[in-house]
C-alpha cells in the first residue's frame, strides 16, 4: 500500500509501527518557515535528544540528474508482526507529493 497523505498521516502511520519502507526524493530546492510541510508532520519535539527515532536501513539510491531516490526500510527487531505493509513516498522538492 502507497501512502502519499501528507506529513499528518505520515506522521500517524509512523508512529503506529506500520511503515516497512520509506520512499524519499532529494532535489536541489530548499522550502522553509514554521508552516513549510515535512515528511512528518505533528508536535515534534523541543529538543533533538527527545525525539522520536525510526532507524532506516538505505536499500536503493538512483540519481537523475540532480535529484536522488532514495528507498529505506525501518528496521526493526523482529518480523513485521503481521502489519500491513505500508509504504511512505515523500518528496522535498520541486514536486510536493508529500
């Protein structure tokens, strides 16, 4: 299943353990501000050292011209625990299919 919901629904799907792989493209552009979208959106945390942290293991990188695909999977103890497995596309870009 592809999810491409938005930083909210990245966020919630995350937090839930139901991601197995996380789809991220790179361009040369950079967006900021408070409201700027992210992969994951929500409270975050005030500091670094208090924030959540989902460990990704790199299997894919492509290159096309400037912009990198990358594809990860979380890495996790055991198995997937019979999950459904739930991929997340994200774009920070040009392109914003968050």
């Amino acid at each position: 299943l592809v999810c491409e919901g938005g930083g909210v629904l990245n966020a919630a799907l995350l937090r839930g353990g139901l991601v197995d792989e996380l789809h991220v493209t790179i361009a040369p552009i950079v967006c900021g501000g408070r409201s700027a979208p992210t992969l994951a959106d929500g409270l975050g945390a005030a500091r670094l050292a208090g924030a959540d942290r989902l460990r990704l293991r790199l299997m894919t990188r492509r290159r096309a011209g400037d912009e990198l695909f990358l594809v990860y999977r979380v890495a996790r103890g055991g198995g997937a625990g019979g999950r459904a497995l739930q991929k997340i596309s994200a774009c920070v870009g040009p392109r914003q299919s968050v």
